[in-house]
C-alpha cells in the first residue's frame, strides 16, 4: 500500500468517525425513520386483525402484519429471514388459513359468534403476555454481544447453522403442526358433506 492509498484509507475512517459521533438519537437517519412507519403500520394491522368480525379481513389484515414484519427484516439487513418470512407465513400460513375458512364452510360475512364479552379480559391476557416476553427477551439478550467482524446476522450461513444445530425440533415439529390443520380442514369438510347427502 502506498502512502498516497493509506492516507486516503485514513481519511475515509475519520469521515465514517465523524458520521457515527454526529448521529444521535433526534437525529435518526432515513432507515430509522422507515422502520418506525413500518413498524406503526404492522401494529395497527395486527391491532384491526384482531379486532375484526369478519373472518376472511382478519387473514387478509394478518397478510399486511406479516408483511410489514418481512419489510422491518430486511430493514434490518436480514434478507434472508425476510423471505422466508414471506414464503412461509404469508404465502403458507395465510393460504392455509384461507384454505381451511373455504373447507370448514365458515362465515364470510360478519358473524356474532365472532365477538366475545371477554375483550377486557382478553387484553389483560395479551398485555400481561407481551411484558412477559419483552421480559425474557431483556434478560436473555442483555449480556449478548454482536461480533461485527464475524459473519453478518441474518446471513443465510448463521441462519441455517442456528436453525439446523439448535432448532431442527420446533421446526420439524412447525410442519406437523400445519400438516395436522390441513388434514383436519379437510376430514371436517368431508364429514359436512357426507352429512348434506
């Protein structure tokens, strides 16, 4: 390297310094910005799937929550979870969903059995859950660091590696668990329509 590249070398690191020590918390730069928006977006989508009576907006709402988590991942430089987030819950989940609504015949429309009396309890529950998990992932990951000069988080290498070493049994158990829901989709059907006849 000569003197000319190393003091070029040098002034890039000083102006890369510069731009980490000028920002700051009120002053987010634009990827911070879109994560807040997307992140605003896909809570009041999960917010109205929840809070909808008609079944089929509920799949459909839950599609543009589990979008919105595809976009905060790759956001986040993880593109690999991003789609995979996309090929299995929306393109499965939410088809399969969808696909047991249409087999089981239930209501399309607006429907009184969805709605319940339980709503203040039902957001104790959810509330009282979500700072347990907030809990957990705190205390788990407070001592956690990021090696930045190994390989990038969210890489396809250290997902399949962390998928397939420590978490093969949740992920196979996953598949049982949809293939179980479409099977019984389809024998409740059957059973409708052999009663019909």
């Amino acid at each position: 390297m000569t003197a000319v590249q190393a003091a070029q070398a040098a002034q890039a690191a000083q102006a890369v310094q510069a731009v980490q020590q000028s920002h700051g918390f009120l002053s987010p730069t634009g990827v911070e910005i879109a994560f807040l928006l997307v992140g605003l977006v896909t809570l009041g989508a999960a917010v109205v799937t929840v809070t909808t009576r008609q079944l089929v907006h509920a799949a459909l709402w839950l599609v543009v929550a589990l979008g919105g988590l595809a976009v905060e991942y790759l956001l986040l430089t993880a593109e690999f979870i991003a789609w995979v987030q996309v090929l299995i819950y929306v393109g499965s989940v939410v088809v399969l969903l969808l696909f047991g609504l249409m087999l089981t015949k239930a209501p399309i429309g607006r429907s009184p059995d969805t709605d319940s009396a339980n709503r203040p309890v039902a957001l104790a529950v959810a509330l009282a859950a979500a700072a347990a998990l907030v809990w957990v992932v705190v205390d788990a990951f407070r001592t956690t660091w990021i090696d930045l000069d190994g390989a990038v988080q969210g890489s396809t290498e250290v997902t399949g590696s962390i998928l397939f070493r420590h978490w093969v049994l949740p992920f196979e158990a996953l598949s049982v668990l949809l293939l179980a829901a479409l099977v019984g989709a389809i024998v409740l059907s059957r059973k409708k329509n052999e009663g019909e006849r």
